[in-house]
C-alpha cells in the first residue's frame, strides 16, 4: 500500500493491485450467489419462485458461511497469511459463522415457540393483528455451514489458482 500511495509503482503495479481488490470483492459475491441459487434449487420442490424465497435465511448451504469464508481465503492467497487483513478476516468469520450457528438458530426456536403458543391462543383478530407470525428458519445447522464454507473455500481457491 505504500509504494501505491507514493508512486513508486507504475501502472503495471496499480493494475495487479485492481485485479486482487475485484478477487476479493468478487469471489465472496460470487460464493454468496451460488449458494443462494443451490440453497433456492434444493428448496424448490417445496417453495414458489418468490424473492423472498431466494433470499432466505436458512437452508443448505450456508450462504453467509461461504461468504466469508471465501473471503478470508481469498485476503489470506492475496495478502498472506500473517497479515493484519487475514487477521481481521478470521475474526469476522468466526463471529458470522457463531452467528448462523448460535443465535440466529436460537431465535428460530423462539419463533417457533412463539407462534405455537399464539396459534394455541383462542382465534382473535386482535391476536393476528399484534403478534404475526414469527420466522422459524433463521440459523444453519453445523452441517449448513460446513457445506457452504466448503463452498466458499473452493471458489476462492478455484478463482485463485485458475483465474
């Protein structure tokens, strides 16, 4: 970063470096995608083809899982990996991916929890008004996650070693 910021590279250097900065962007956009559109595909037996649908939370594989993982490959291939930037990377996966696993599925239960208590309450318009009905998908089971951060290495790995 400092010979780009003085100029002691030429525009070869500040190529190169706007090639890594797109792997780094790209790859994890692209992890997130795919594991969104095989996420969709295996759900699609059950579920219409609705936004919401493709965005969900849940499912396998874990698209926030191959997200960041993919991106702290692709940062330690890129930048090595005793760097500040994979450091932070590690950091951040291990919170996305205790996220999906931990909280987000414990919140689920309580969805589930919740809307059963409401859907045993007597049926009332005030009670469908104020308490709607809850997600109960929202976390990833280890499995989910496994997959799609497996997902995520071999695409950043993939784009590096081929691309």
């Amino acid at each position: 970063m400092l010979a780009i910021r003085s100029g002691e590279l030429g525009s070869a250097g500040c190529a190169k470096h706007d090639d890594i900065m797109y792997q780094i962007l790209l790859f994890p956009l692209v992890s997130g995608l795919i594991a969104q559109i095989i996420k969709f595909s295996i759900r699609s037996n059950q579920q219409k083809l609705a936004l919401k649908n493709l965005l969900a939370y849940s499912g396998m594989p874990s698209g926030h899982s191959a997200m960041i993982v993919s991106l702290t490959a692709i940062v330690g291939l890129e930048e090595g990996l005793h760097s500040p930037l994979f450091a932070l990377c590690v950091i951040l996966a291990i919170i996305v991916i205790r996220d999906a696993l931990g909280i987000r599925r414990y919140l689920g239960q309580h969805g589930r929890t919740l809307n059963t208590l409401v859907k045993d309450l007597k049926e009332d318009k005030y009670l469908d008004d104020q308490y709607p009905h809850h997600l109960e998908r929202i976390g990833h089971t280890p499995l989910q996650v496994i997959a799609g951060a497996a997902l995520g290495l071999l695409i950043s790995l993939s784009g590096f070693f081929l691309l």
